[in-house]
C-alpha cells in the first residue's frame, strides 16, 4: 500500500505556499527599496518563475519512492498524475 499525491494537492500546496512567501517578498523587497511599485514588481517577477519551479520539483518528489512509508488508500491516494 503505497500513497500517492495527486496533481490537485500539488497544485493546492504550490499556491498556499507561495501566497506566504509572496507576502513575505514584498516586505523584504519594501523594506530594501522603501518603493512599493519596484517592490511589487520584483515580486511578481520572481514569484512567477518559482511558483512553476516548486511545482516542478513537487511533482518530481512525488515520484520518488525514497522515504514514503506505507498508509491507508484514500480515494486521493488512488488518482494518477
């Protein structure tokens, strides 16, 4: 019995994650600029391209075996990619 996370959680815990760190990036970037226009700018920039890089690496450690021990089979459990 093995678990398998499926495409919707990955995409679910991609954008939570990244609502936090987008918050936290504009405040840094704010507190260096003092500017609010370069801090959104720099922030939606770079909150693009890691948002579909986490994704990515979400999706390659879904696959990996390694360290996943076995648990109960949910419905969720059971969706393919």
């Amino acid at each position: 019995m093995s678990t398998r996370a499926t495409r919707k959680r990955s995409i679910v815990k991609a954008i939570s994650y990244r609502s936090v760190i987008v918050l936290l990036d504009f405040l840094v970037k704010y507190r260096l600029t003092g500017k609010v226009e370069m801090a959104a700018g720099f922030m939606i920039i770079s909150n693009i391209y890691t948002t579909a890089g986490y994704f990515l690496f979400e999706r390659m450690w879904a696959r990996i075996r390694w360290g996943l021990e076995p648990g109960s089979r949910t419905k969720s459990s059971l969706s393919t990619l």
